[in-house]
C-alpha cells in the first residue's frame, strides 16, 4: 500500500497508494514538471492517506489549498468487508458522498 501506481502527465494527476509518504510524491511529481501542492510540516513522514483523512495542509496551501482542494476520488475498502467498489468522490459544502 505504499506505491505510486501512476502519474499522468497529460492530466496532471496522480493514482497512489495511502501510504506513499508525502516527500515521496512531490519528488516524484517533480521529475514530471509537477508538484503535489500540499505540504505539512511533517512531509518527510506523513502518508497521502494520513493527509486525507485530516485534510492536511502546508505553507502552500495558503495559496494552492488544502488536500481536499487536490484529491479527486478515493478507493475505499472497510474492515466489514463491504462490497468492492466503493468510492468516495470530490467532497460537496456539507458531506462526502458515496456511489457503487
């Protein structure tokens, strides 16, 4: 669970694992002219799953936003073993939604 699966130049987005360490995906983006935008105090040790699960933020997040701002879907998986599939997309003003 800690792999960059892809990062796609053209549409400028990345598909990772929760636990590819922050500093790990900023370098990574950056040998493709691209940056992952938010960046916590801690980023040489925190997870991109940690990052959304607390809508991290940084220093450049004053500028580009939080992680929120920066992620487009995630993959969920329960430990009640609910069906695969699922997955959370795009928050709206009041909650996360869900579709199968």
């Amino acid at each position: 669970m800690r792999r960059i699966v892809e990062i796609d130049t053209i549409a400028r987005t990345a598909v990772v694992e929760p636990g590819v360490v922050n500093s790990d995906l900023q370098q990574a983006a950056a040998r493709h002219g691209l940056f992952y935008a938010p960046d916590p105090s801690s980023q040489k040790a925190c997870t991109i799953g940690g990052n959304a699960a607390e809508n991290s933020g940084g220093p450049h997040c004053l500028y580009y936003g939080v992680t929120t701002n920066h992620v487009l879907g995630l993959q969920v998986v329960f430990a009640t073993a609910a069906p695969p599939g699922w997955a959370a997309t795009r928050p709206t003003a009041s909650a996360w939604t869900c579709s199968a």
